[in-house]
C-alpha cells in the first residue's frame, strides 16, 4: 500500500490562489495537505514551491517504508502531533502500567513497586520518549538517553533502576511486534560487597519510642516489635486484626500481613502487653478501612510521614546516626536472631522470600555467640516476653 499512495497535485479551488496538494491514502483513510511546518515555521504549498511540496511528499513516502526489520511504524497522526498507534509510547505504558496495577489487585506485585514505575514515567520516561513508537527506539537512542542521565548525576544504581524497568516495556513491545530487540548499553551497577545492616538494641528501642507522640505509638510499636515494612504496617485494614486467647500468654493479637515486595501473605501474633494496650485504643475511622489512620489529617499514614516521626524521635533519643529503617525492621531481626530465634522462623516473621536475606543477619552473632541469650525451652522468642 503504501508508498505509491503519495501524490502531488495543483488545487486551484483551496485558498486564494490555489495549492499545491500533498495527499496520501493510508489504511483505508484520505490525507490531504496544503502546507508544512517545520521548526515552528509554517510553509505553503503555493504555486511557487512545488519543490517543497515534492519534498515532503518523498518524506512520508521513506516513512512509510518498512524499517531494517521490516516492520511499517508509519503513523499518520505523527504530522500533528496526535499519534495513534497501539505502539505510541505514552499509550503503550499507560496499558502496561494498567497490566501491573491488576497484579496489584490480585496480590501478584507489591503497591509500593507499582508506585515507583509510575513515578520513574513520570520523571524520566515519558519527558524523553513522549510521541516516539516503541518500534522505532534503537540501539544508538537508548544509548544517547543513557548517557543523558548519568550526565544529570544520577548515581549508577539509580540509572539501574530507571532503566531495568524501561528494558521490560520495551523488550514486550518488541516480541509483540516479532522484531529483534535493540542492544542496550551496558548500564547494571557493578555489585558491591554489601554492608551488614545497621541496628539498635532493645534499649535504644525504648528509648526511641518513649519520644515518639503518643498519637502515632501505636503503628510504630508494631513496626518496631515486629519488623514490619512501612507499607506493610500502612496498608493493615481493620479486618486483618483478630483477638485470641493463648493458653499460655493469654489475650493475644493475630494480624494478618499482606507482605510488600511480593512475598507471601503472613501472620503475626502481637503478645507485648503496651502493644496490645495501643492497639486496643484505636478507634475505627469512619471514611477509611485502615487499621492505622493518622490523627493530623484523618487520612492513613504516608510513608514519609512515618519516617519523619521516627526520625524526630531518634533525633531526640541521641541516636542521630541511625537510619529510621534500621530502626525498625534491621533492629527486629537482629534482635530475634542474637535471642537465638531459629532462621526459618525469622524468615516468616518477616516476610523474606529468600533465607539468604535473613542469613544476612547473623552478622551479629561472633564465633561463640550462638544461643547467647536463647530462651529455655517452652518460651517465646519474642519481645517482651522472656
């Protein structure tokens, strides 16, 4: 179809003097056009510039040539910046992001993962590639975009993971369209030894927590006691709460967690008696499901919100150096394996789909240390309960 379609002809009856047409057919549509814009300027195909118009008409004829692997990107809507293609790369993400916000729904992708690709579009993808077909990026594209960011100062990791979700879209795009996919630069961040995790004694704990405002104690309590993510401990509902009575620590607290970054959904039983008393107290908001709802605005907590608090608190109990992550969940961890909690079992409480994560740990267990501090058979390896 296609090339042969392309026409110049005079169209004495179009504006004063009469045009110049440059028609096309494609895929069954008429297109007509009597000037050009180029740069911001605005040509017209008057009777003393056919040659302009010839030139455009050899234009769309080599656009709609198939490219090396011999696929037709041709798409009419380019010439007015309204492309509409399925491949067009605003539309093609905006499906692909709806595929992985359905994998949100169903339990398959973690929000928080969901959250970050559409703000990496937001950012970097979608400034760069707007109105470009996903067919038409190669090799030597990618590269220039590349460079372009690690020319803004981006850091090689955080290079890495604007990208390596980019390279899926984009390798989908084209397996779908049975093209060859463009070579990538090499852009991976080179793995470094990784440093063993920073964390804070039981203590320290405390002493944190006796500086965080009593509003907020709560939700900072479980993710202290317990390890849990923030996403994990923001996104509890009302319904993922149950009471129970234990034969041996009596009134417990079991709460179901819908574990981030895709693991498996796990429970946990909360025994701490400031805990239990705290999370007794909640009163159910009437507007949200969440079993945490900030007191400020009514609304469930944001993530940085929940840092900041922690962070103030840490401030406050000296503890300056400390990040407010390893505070809570690098603390919770490390504390259950030096009370000599078995690894398989740290594993569940938190949530790692792999045991090497948790291995990662044992970091602070020396050569002798192993079952210092162990509870005697029969007790609880948990907080609070020796």
């Amino acid at each position: 179809m296609a090339t042969r379609g392309v026409w110049v002809s005079w169209r004495p009856n179009v504006g004063k003097e009469g045009r110049w047409e440059v028609g096309f057919w494609w895929e069954g549509k008429l297109y007509r056009y009597y000037s050009w814009t180029v740069e911001g300027q605005k040509w017209s195909f008057t009777r003393e510039r056919k040659d302009v118009a010839e030139r455009v008409a050899m234009h769309i004829r080599s656009l709609m040539m198939p490219n090396e692997q011999g696929v037709v990107t041709f798409d009419p809507g380019q010439f007015r910046g309204k492309r509409k293609s399925a491949f067009t790369f605003e539309r093609y993400v905006k499906v692909w992001l709806a595929e992985k916000e359905e994998q949100v729904r169903t339990g398959d992708r973690s929000r928080e993962y969901v959250d970050a690709l559409k703000r990496f579009n937001r950012l970097y993808w979608e400034p760069h590639w707007m109105g470009t077909d996903v067919r038409e990026i190669t090799s030597p594209s990618i590269r220039e975009w590349y460079l372009a960011l690690c020319e803004k100062g981006h850091s090689k990791k955080h290079v890495q993971n604007i990208l390596d979700p980019w390279r899926s879209l984009v390798v989908q795009a084209f397996e779908e369209a049975r093209m060859v996919v463009p070579r990538f630069p090499d852009y991976k961040a080179k793995g470094k030894r990784r440093k063993a995790p920073a964390w804070i004694t039981e203590e320290d704990q405390d002493r944190t927590l006796s500086h965080v405002p009593a509003k907020d104690l709560a939700i900072v309590k479980l993710t202290f006691y317990h390890g849990l993510r923030w996403h994990e401990a923001r996104t509890l509902l009302r319904k993922d709460l149950k009471w129970a009575d234990h034969p041996k620590l009596g009134k417990v607290a079991y709460l179901s967690i819908d574990t981030a970054k895709g693991g498996e959904p796990r429970t946990i039983m909360a025994t701490e008696p400031d805990l239990l008393e705290d999370l007794r107290g909640l009163t159910p908001h009437l507007k949200h499901p969440e079993l945490f709802v900030n007191p400020n605005n009514g609304k469930p907590y944001a993530k940085t919100t929940l840092w900041k608090i922690v962070r103030k608190a840490l401030d406050a109990a000296g503890l300056e150096h400390v990040d407010p992550n390893h505070a809570g969940r690098h603390s919770a961890a490390t504390q259950l394996i030096r009370r000599g909690a078995p690894t398989r079992y740290v594993q569940r409480k938190l949530g790692h789909s792999d045991i090497r994560t948790t291995e990662h740990y044992t970091h602070v267990l020396d050569e002798g240390e192993w079952g210092r501090g162990k509870k005697e058979d029969g007790e609880s390896t948990e907080r609070g309960n020796g």
